[in-house]
C-alpha cells in the first residue's frame, strides 16, 4: 500500500497538481488516468458520433449559434451588393463628375467676368478655364474608370469608328447631360446673390443685363442660321481633329508616339486645343461644340427662372448646339480616318469589307463586337 500510495503521489506531481488538488480528483475513477497520471477523455466511437452530431445537427446545437451564422451570412450578402452596386455605378459617376467639373470652372469663370463687368476676368479668362476644367474633367472620369468623353458628339463617333459598346451610348449621354447640368446649378447657387444684384432679380435671356449666358452659349445679333449652323460644324471639325492627334498616336511613320498612359500630359494637350478652339472660332456662337455642355446647363437656367425664351430666342438658336456638333463630328472622324488614321480597328473608311462584315455578324448576333483598344477621349 505504501508503493502505491508513493506511485499515485509521484503521478500527481508530475501533473503540477498540489496535494490540495488531490483531494478534488480523489472522486476521479483510476480507469481515467493514463501511465502518466494525466487524464484520459473517452474516444470511443459513441462518444466521438455524439461530439459530430452537437457540431452539425441543428436540433443539437444552440439556437443563439444559428443566428449568430444567419446575421453573418446577411451581412457579408449586403456587403458584397454594395460593392457590386458601386462597381456598376462607378463608370457612369464618374463622367458624370467629369462633365460637372468642366461646367464648374468654366461657367464660373464666365460668371466672375460678367457679373464683375469684366474686372475680375476677360474672354482669355474664361477660355483658359474652359480648357483647365476639360483637363481636370478629363482626369477624373479615366481615374474612375470612364471614358473621359465628356461630350456625346465624341461619344457617337468612338461608337461608330472605333468600337465603343452602343449599350453604353445613353447611359454616357445621360450622365454628360446630368454632369453639364449639375455643375450649372452649383454655379448658378454660388453666384445666385451676384446675379441678382447685377440684373435686380429679372432673369434676362436678351437685354443690357442679360445673364442666361453664363450658362449656355447664344449667337451674335448679326449672325443668321446658317452662320450660326456652319460654326458649330467647323468647330466640332478642329475639335475631332485635336481629340485624335493626341488620342490616335499609332502611325508607324511617326518619329515617336505619345504613350497612352500619359494620361496627363493628353490631358493637359486637349486643355490647350480646346483654348485655341475657343480663343479663334469662339466668339459667333460660345463654341458650344458639346451638346452636353449646353443642353443641360441650358435647362437649369430655364427652371432657375429664365423661363422658355432660353429656347426660342434667335429663332430657337438651342438645337444647333445640339444636333451640330453631333454632325461635325463624324464628318470630322470620317476625314481624319481617311486621311490620317493607321490604326489597329477597322471602320468603314480604313477597311469597308472588313467593317460591313463586322457588321452584319453584330447583326446575326454571331459574335461579340471587339471594343477597340484606342479610343478617342476628350471634350
């Protein structure tokens, strides 16, 4: 009895137990404790089913572990719908932003100038504005993933010449035309005080106080309609033309090429071409050149009070900035392509045959229409 008592201390001090504890596991049946002293837990295949079973049967396990596992579930659903519904919106947002930024800086600069009677900014003011805000327009719709068009005249073309998805064309012009819009108003609210003292709160579309022209372009007196036609037209020409000067550089007879991700420095290229447009042929008409960029402002300045003569004076001027540029465009991208243009994507001017081929398999729905790796961006 001796022996066994030294043996059953001598397993309990190599467990670290006091002899206090011994006392509390003297209820322990022997058959628990291994050679070592140390305890054993029962494996038997009846035990281990009953563990299994407390771990994947629902009836056995805790209700307050189901729903705690229910709210995690619907959790991480909601999470991954936001990120799916940022992800969607993203691109539209985006342009959108772009083409609000543009109205921004540009209409404001027009507003500072006009309603300061030209002591705090003159026409190189406000078109060196106009080209900053198409630059910084532009760098931030491509950072959030957009084209950077900020204009559904380019917009068109890019569908027509070099294979922008069409299902992307309204959603594009809808968000241009809320862009335009939205950057319109916020000028519209920061120099709303302003307007007012200089016109003494009638809203004036013609007149020695008229304002409406902060916010969308309207002719000269002197101008008739076709004037007023061919200006726009010609306009949009040179604008397309500078677009694919910087957007296009894929000629293999060029000394060098302007890498694509130079996002900065096209930028800052399409700023100062649209500077030049505006300090040459800007004057007739604003050099709207943009649908977006009249149409919507052109519709704030009707609900901020303007009332419909922002739509019927000089002879309903407001659909030639629309319908205009939209024209000069694709006459301008038709004689740039037929001209200059070497690039990878076929069209109907570069390659007829392979381009109504394309065609007719977009049709049948044969095949996907490849998107085009050069785009043109820009105002």
């Amino acid at each position: 009895m001796v022996m066994e008592k030294a043996s059953a201390s001598h397993g309990l001090a190599g467990t670290g137990m006091s002899s206090t504890e011994d006392s509390n596991c003297s209820s322990t049946p022997a058959s628990e404790f291994s050679s070592k002293g140390q305890y054993k837990h029962d494996q038997s295949p009846a035990r281990m089913v009953e563990h299994e079973d407390f771990l994947t049967r629902p009836d056995i396990r805790g209700e307050d572990e189901e729903e705690i596992e229910a709210e995690e579930r619907r959790r991480r659903i909601k999470v991954s719908q936001y990120i799916q519904f940022r992800r969607d919106i993203r691109e539209p947002l985006s342009e959108m932003l772009g083409s609000a930024l543009l109205i921004i800086i540009g209409d404001g600069a027009v507003a500072q100038a006009l309603l300061s009677n030209y002591q705090m900014g003159n026409e190189i003011t406000i078109n060196l504005c106009f080209g900053f805000g198409l630059t910084m327009g532009y760098l931030t719709a491509i950072t959030g993933g957009a084209a950077g068009h900020l204009n559904p005249a380019i917009t068109l073309t890019n569908c027509i010449f070099r294979g922008f998805p069409w299902w992307k064309l309204p959603i594009y012009v809808l968000a241009q035309v809320v862009g335009c819009g939205v950057g319109a108003a916020c000028v519209f609210g920061i120099y709303r005080n302003a307007i007012t003292a200089y016109d003494g709160g009638q809203r004036q579309v013609t007149g020695p106080m008229r304002t409406a022209g902060i916010y969308s372009t309207y002719p000269v007196g002197f101008l008739d309609l076709p004037g007023r036609a061919m200006q726009e037209f010609f306009a949009t020409i040179v604008l397309v033309f500078f677009v694919n000067a910087v957007a296009c550089q894929s000629s293999p007879h060029l000394p060098y090429k302007l890498p694509l991700e130079w996002n900065l420095v096209r930028a800052l290229v399409l700023g100062l071409s649209l500077f030049g447009i505006g300090a040459s042929l800007g004057w007739q008409t604003g050099y709207a050149i943009n649908p977006a960029r009249d149409f919507g402002p052109r519709l704030v300045s009707y609900m901020a009070g303007y009332g419909r003569e922002v739509f019927t004076t000089a002879g309903h001027y407001f659909w030639i900035p629309i319908v205009m540029p939209c024209v000069g465009a694709i006459t301008g991208q038709l004689l740039f392509d037929f001209i200059v243009y070497e690039g990878e994507h076929d069209n109907f001017v570069t390659n007829p045959v392979v381009a109504v081929k394309r065609l007719k398999e977009n049709v049948v729905g044969s095949k996907k229409r490849p998107e085009a790796d050069i785009e043109m961006r820009g105002y």
